[in-house]
C-alpha cells in the first residue's frame, strides 16, 4: 500500500512511489461479476439450440414416417400383386380342371361311341356272311323235300338226303351259336312285322289270320329280323283271342 509522505501540514505535494520499508501494498480485490446481457444470450442460445434440435428430431419423425408410409403402399401395392396372380392361379387351376373334365367326357364318350360302331360293324358283317348262307340252307330245304316227295324207295338218294339234312341242320347250328334264330311260324299268329303273307287260305277250323304254310324261313340275328319268313295266312274262321294279361 501506497502511504503518501506529507510536509507536517498534512499535504502531498508529490507521490511517492517508494514503498515504505516492511510494508508490502495490499493487492486490490476484485469480483467477477457476470454481465445481464451476457448470460441472456447465453439462455437464448441454449434454447435456440433446443428449438433447433426439436425441429431437426421432427423433420427425421416426419421424413421417417413418409418412408414408412412409402414402404408400407409398396408393401400394400406387392400384396394387392400376390392377390391378384393368386386369383390368376386359381382361375387358370378352375379352367384347367374343367377342360379336363370335359375332355375326359369327350374321350369316354368316343371311346363309348367307337366301341359301339365296331361292335355294329362287327355285327353288320355277320349279318350280311349269314345273309349270304341264307340262300344255300333254303336249296338244301327245298333239295331235301323235293327228294324226299319224289324218291320213292331209293336207298341211295334217302342216304344223300339224310346226308344233306346233316350238313344243313349243323350249319344252323353254327349259326345259332353266333345268335341267329330261325323264324317257323306255321300255326302261329301271323305278324307283319316278321311274317311276309305271300297268299291266303280259307280255313274255318283255324283262326283267322294264322300262318298255313311257310314258303321260305324266316331268320333273326341279335333280336333283329334280318329276313321275314314268306307264308300264307288263313282267313273265314274265328277270330283269334286276345291274349290274357300278365299278373
């Protein structure tokens, strides 16, 4: 400290500058003193900051929120995808499914059809083979009564005859094995779905419209009439009875 040296009248013309011998000058205390302006600014800043950092954490909410809201229509957008290839699928699985049913109807109905033509065929072949023989077992009747009428006691030709009627008989044999019928309707009622009247006879013992005589045989093959037996048929007698009712 500083002691100013005064003349005795209490004056200091001058200042010393020397310090007093064994005294030290005190050092001036001073205080830290924090200025108003200076910490407002401080809060400003700080709070700025905060606003700042509010505002850059809602800007990521937001930008996260649109990416999510994009991911989730691209997501939505694949599933309407799946969806609509899913529908596809099924409907191609439905089209699929029937054309092979009706392509399995197609095929069993001409697999059905085919077997039927062949079986007809096959039928229509044997029918016109029997047709064919129809005319030989007719000459051998005809040839077997005309010998029997007119051969008298020939042993010879009674042998040929009965030689003759075995062939025949075992010809209509084979044939009915093969489902071949033969039509004799003498006596029976005449049909003019089988019978063919080639002429009539007066007859008032018979019913009226009865087969007398057959001319040629008639023959069926498979329940089908494949030739009408020619007779005649009488008339001038009774009329024949309806027949009785099946219980």
């Amino acid at each position: 400290m500083k002691v100013p040296v005064t003349d005795g009248e209490g004056f200091a013309p001058e200042e010393n500058d020397e310090q007093v011998e064994g005294i030290e000058p005190e050092p001036e205390e001073t205080e830290d003193v924090v200025e108003p302006e200076e910490e407002l600014d401080e809060e400003a800043m700080i709070e700025a900051a905060k606003r700042a950092g509010e505002a850059a954490a809602e800007a990521d909410l937001k930008a996260d929120a649109e990416r999510a809201r994009e991911e989730a229509g691209d997501l939505l957008a694949q599933l309407a995808q799946a969806q609509d290839a899913v529908e596809a699928a099924k409907k191609e699985a439905t089209d699929a499914t029937e054309r092979l049913a009706r392509l399995q109807a197609d095929w069993d109905n001409f697999r059905k059809r085919t077997a039927a033509e062949r079986l007809a065929e096959k039928e229509r072949a044997a029918e016109k083979l029997v047709l064919g023989l129809l005319p030989v077992l007719d000459d051998m009747e005809r040839a077997s009564e005309h010998a029997k009428a007119n051969g008298g006691d020939d042993e010879n030709l009674l042998q040929f005859v009965a030689g003759v009627d075995a062939v025949h008989d075992k010809m209509v044999s084979i044939l009915g094995k093969e489902g071949v019928e033969v039509i004799n309707p003498v006596g029976e009622a005449f049909d003019p779905l089988v019978h063919q009247a080639v002429g009539r006879v007066e007859d008032a013992e018979q019913y009226d419209e009865t087969v007398a005589q057959v001319y040629q045989k008639g023959y069926a093959m498979g329940g089908k009439v494949i030739r009408s037996a020619m007779v005649t048929v009488t008339f001038g007698g009774p009329k024949r009875p309806a027949p009785e009712a099946e219980n």
